[in-house]
C-alpha cells in the first residue's frame, strides 16, 4: 500500500501516518466524488481492548469505526 501512497504523493509518503494526516478531507471527498464513490460518514477512534489469540486482554489498542 506505501507504494500506491507514494505514487499519489509525489514520493511524499516516506512517513504513512504523517502522509494519512496531511491528506486534507476535501481533497479526498472530491476524488471521490469524481469517481462516482458515495462515502459513508463515518467516525474512527481507538480503544485499549485488544486480545492475544486465546482470548486474552493484552493491553494493545484497536481501532474503531463507528457510522
């Protein structure tokens, strides 16, 4: 995925989370929009509820998505 990220970026996309947070909104709902892709609102956060693969609390974080 960095190389696809990288090609859009002009080569910018050395740091993933830096390059994810300079993508301003806009610029993606109209890429998009031009594309003919309904975007669903949604909303991401972070929880520490993360398992290990028994089951396990493990202290790591998850991401969330709530529409």
């Amino acid at each position: 995925m960095k190389g696809i990220y990288n090609k859009l970026s002009d080569h910018q996309a050395s740091n993933y989370d830096l390059y994810l947070t300079s993508i301003n909104k806009s610029c993606t709902q109209n890429i998009a929009k031009s594309e003919g892709i309904k975007l669903p609102a949604i909303t991401f956060g972070a929880l520490q509820n993360a398992q290990d693969s028994i089951g396990d609390p493990n202290r790591e974080w998850t991401i969330t998505v709530e529409r």
